[in-house]
C-alpha cells in the first residue's frame, strides 16, 4: 500500500489469519495470496506482470469470500 511492504505485509497477514475462520476449502486461497505477495512484492513497481499476479491472487481470495458469504443468507 503506497508502495511500504510492512504494510502490505500486514495487510496479507490480517487476510490470511481472518481467512482462519473460513469453512475448507476458502482458506486454500489464502496461502495463494500470501505465495503471490511473497513472491512478487519486491518488484511490484517495476513488473506488471506481478501486479497482474498479486491482484489476480486478491481476486480469487475476494470471489471465494464472497461465494462463502451469499451461501449463509
């Protein structure tokens, strides 16, 4: 977030411990997520295509939260 990875590390980390409560198999792409940040986050400014990977990571953690949350109404 505004390009300090301590933040961004936290901010994945806060994910992947909230995604701790989720019912299998949701808390899989958690550990997507926090592999794209590890693998990517050193050079998010200079690739796009670890921009690509990061935020295709945040997507499908985003969807699978979301397909979890309209099954409970």
């Amino acid at each position: 977030m505004k390009g300090n990875p301590r933040t961004g590390w936290a901010i994945i980390l806060t994910i992947e411990d909230l995604a701790q409560i989720l019912e299998p198999p949701y808390p899989e792409s958690d550990g997507q997520l926090v592999l794209a940040w590890e693998e990517n986050w050193s050079i998010l400014a200079e690739q796009v295509d670890a921009r690509d990977a990061l935020r295709a990571a945040f997507d499908e953690m985003r969807q699978q939260t979301l397909a979890l949350l309209r099954m409970l109404d």
